[in-house]
C-alpha cells in the first residue's frame, strides 16, 4: 500500500469506512485477481496522482503515483465494483470483471474539475478503449497524425469543423449546400472519412458539427497514417478524421 499525502488522510479513512465491508477471506495467488493501470487527464493526456482506486466490499486500495499508475493485488475474481475517488471533486463507480489468476488493466480518464468530461474507465487495450478518448490519446503518443485535445478545443470554441480541417491544411470542396474535406491517396484526390465516438458519418455532415461539442479531433490526411480500425474497406488510402464528444 502507498503512503498518500497528509491532506488525503482524511479522504482516504472517510472513503475506506464507507467502501469497506466484512474482511475479505485470504486470497491465495492462484486464486485471486490483479488490478491495474493508469489515470490520465481527459483534458490534455497528462498522468494524475493521488487518485484513489478502490474496490468496494474490500479493504484493498492504491493511489496513483505520480505517472498515474496504480496496482491492487488479492483481489477476489468475478464481478466487482471499482471506486474511484479524487480529492472531493470525483466520485465514480463501475463495474468490472476479475478473472482469477489474471490482471485486469484499466485506462481511467478524469477531467479534473469534473464539469465538461465524464470520467472513462474502460479495458486498456481494448477496441472499447480504441474508440474512446483513451485510445485517443494512446494514438497521441504513437507521432502520426494531427491532434487538438479538449484544451485544445477550448481555444477555438465556436469553430466550425470546416474551420478547423482549413487550419489544419485539409482542402475542402464545396457544392451546392455541401462541402467535403479533401485529401490525396497518392493516384487520385479522395473524400475523407469522418467518424464520431467511432461511429462513421456522412463526409457532408461536417458543418454540422461544432468544435464546441468536441473533446478531441484526430486528423490522418494520409491513408496509411489511419488507424486500422478506421480504415473504410481493403485499399482504402484516404485521410481520415477522427472525432470525439465531451460527454
């Protein structure tokens, strides 16, 4: 078990006395689950410490140190109910699946002043955490694409999506009561995808969509740079752009 900072004590013996039940029996090994992982910001991807991770009918916590990691050992298998708390602002319960002799790892995002963004707790790694802000900012740390965070977004509230892609060098094309972003796939120009919360769109539904409602773009302008997941189809070389609510 971690030592939290003085300020936290209070949290901590307050959130134990209310999560807590009777003694869980002695797990062995073998018989007992593993849970870990990481709390990033929504806002901006950065690590958060001092975020406790709780699971509730036990007496067993973590606080996340300050790469945002955290890990819970001799936890009982099967279905559980993980507490997240942080400071007085974030309270947060999901439930989730041990299996017995194996770790789970999870992705938890937080905005920090608990306004704008839900929190997410999802399965690192997995095509849930693919199509959520987690995967989002896994794809950041990968180099390839353009992207604009929450914070990023908040700069340019009131934005049009068209106004945004201009910025970011994508060529648009309009028609009567339509435009299309435009991108090149190396023998011909192509439309690009549009896909929001990881549901594909329309491309003319881009000047339906305000910035203002975002809480992470990800631009690809060239096919082999969109995430596999994303791709629309064998050969498929087109830009793609990647959308994602704030709620």
């Amino acid at each position: 078990m971690k030592r939290t900072p003085w300020y936290h004590a209070a949290l901590l013996l307050l959130s134990l006395t209310l999560i807590a039940g009777p003694p869980a029996l002695t797990q062995t090994p073998q018989d007992s689950a593993r849970l870990a992982g990481t709390v990033r910001s929504s806002i901006n991807g950065l690590p958060i410490a001092d975020v406790m991770i709780a699971v509730r009918g036990t007496q067993l916590f973590d606080v996340s140190d300050s790469a945002g990691a955290f890990a819970l050992t001799g936890l009982p298998s099967g279905h559980q109910i993980v507490r997240i708390l942080y400071r007085d602002s974030v309270s947060y319960e999901q439930r989730i699946d041990l299996k017995r002799g194996k770790t789970l790892t999870l992705a938890v995002l937080l905005d920090m002043d608990a306004v704008e963004l839900a929190p997410i707790v999802v399965e690192a790694r997995s095509s849930r955490a693919e199509r959520s802000l987690a995967g989002f900012y896994d794809r950041k740390q990968r180099g390839f694409g353009r992207f604009y965070t929450f914070r990023d977004l908040e700069r340019r509230r009131s934005w049009t999506l068209r106004s945004l892609l201009g910025e970011a060098g994508v060529q648009i094309r309009c028609g009567r009561g339509y435009c299309l972003p435009i991108s090149w796939s190396g023998t011909r120009y192509c439309v690009m995808s549009l896909f929001l919360n990881g549901m594909r769109l329309s491309p003319d539904d881009m000047d339906v969509i305000q910035v203002d409602d975002l809480a992470g773009v990800e631009l690809y302008k060239r096919g082999f740079d969109v995430p596999m997941e994303f791709r629309y189809g064998f050969g498929d070389n087109c830009g793609a752009v990647l959308m994602w609510r704030r709620s």
